[in-house]
C-alpha cells in the first residue's frame, strides 16, 4: 500500500472515528428513544463514542507519525 493510500485511509478513520463520538453524543444528550432504553441506551451511545475513540485517536498518531517521517525523507 502507498503512503498517499495508507494516509486516506487513515483520514477516513479518523471522520468516521469523529462522527461516532458526535453521534454517541447526540443519542447520550438529545435522543428520547435512547433515553427510554434506560441502561441499553446507555450502553448503545457509550459503544458509539468509545469505538469512535478508538478509531480516531490512535490513527491521529500514526498519521503524525507518517506525515513527519515523508517530511524528513523529502528535505533530505
């Protein structure tokens, strides 16, 4: 896989990471039928934001990391 591939998808990790923390958000704070479920609803938008974490957090790293290393390859 070429770097221009892995850092696209990287990226996607991290919108689709963001958007999974927002959307467990909204079912958390303004969501009625999430609310209704009582502690399944709870667990549902908590599931949201937690794998959302754990899309975007760790791919923000390795992205810095790649994103320096052709930095330092290219001023060579």
């Amino acid at each position: 896989m070429t770097d221009d591939k892995l850092i696209l998808l990287l990226k996607i990790c991290i919108c689709s990471g963001f958007s999974l923390i927002l959307l467990g958000i909204y079912f958390h704070n303004f969501n009625h039928t999430i609310e209704s479920m009582g502690v399944n609803g709870i667990i549902i938008s908590a599931a949201c934001v937690s794998l959302g974490m754990a899309l975007s957090l760790p791919t923000k790293m390795y992205l810095t990391f790649i994103l320096v290393k052709r930095d330092a390859a290219s001023s060579k």
